[in-house]
C-alpha cells in the first residue's frame, strides 16, 4: 500500500480524526491534524508532507484558501481541499491557488483515495 505521509488541516475535531481514521484504513500514512492555517504552514514546513488535505474554513486569521497558497509558492506540497464549499466565488479564489485537487463533504472513501492518487502520480511526474 502506498505509505504517502498526508497532513490534515480541518478545524472540526470530529471530522478530523474521522479522516484520519479513514486515511489509515485506505493505506495512507497521517503525519499531522492542524486546525488553523497558521499552524498547517509551521507543519508543512516541518513535517514536509507529500500531500496537504485542505478545509477552506478554518479558524485563525487565515483561511484555508490563503494557507494552501503560502504553502504551495514556499514548500511546492501540494495540496487538496476538502470543503463543503462550491459557490463560484470560493471556486474561483481556489483556482488561482493550483490545487492538485477539490473533494466536496460528504465524500466517499474511493473519491478520497483516487484524488489523492491522482495527486501523488501529478507530483511524481512534475520531478
């Protein structure tokens, strides 16, 4: 199974610790839970994850949005969202971030592990 280290950034405890649990179960390895977008930037860094599973609504004053942007100019980790959000105005602020993909709540395990996959085969083929 593929030992991909993912860092969840999600400031909902519950579902959190759900997708990580979910996240294990599919093969992946969780190097992290953050809940602000200050804090995802410091574990980015630090842990240096081959993916970032993103929320757009965070606490803190940044969002997931701008968290995700700091994150792929300064460390090139990229990164999904995972958000119950599509109105055309947060799309189009996510576009201009280059997210490797875009996962809507609820979601299916399958859904969760093919964007991921496809993530990683993206980030494997832009070395």
């Amino acid at each position: 199974m593929n030992r991909a280290k993912i860092l969840i950034v999600e400031d909902e405890r519950e579902v959190a610790k759900s997708l990580e649990l979910r996240l294990k179960k599919l093969g992946f390895s969780v190097v992290g839970r953050e809940d602000t977008g200050e804090t995802a930037i410091k574990k980015a860094d630090e842990l240096r994850p081959d993916i970032v599973l993103m929320d757009i609504e965070l606490g803190g004053k940044m969002d997931g949005v701008q968290a995700a942007d700091y994150i792929r100019k300064n460390y090139r980790i990229p990164v999904i969202y995972l958000t119950a959000l599509c109105d055309t105005k947060t799309l189009g602020r996510v576009g201009t971030t280059a997210p490797y993909g875009y996962i809507l709540k609820p979601f299916k395990d399958d859904e969760l592990r093919t964007v991921i996959e496809i993530a990683l085969e993206i980030k494997a083929n832009k070395k």
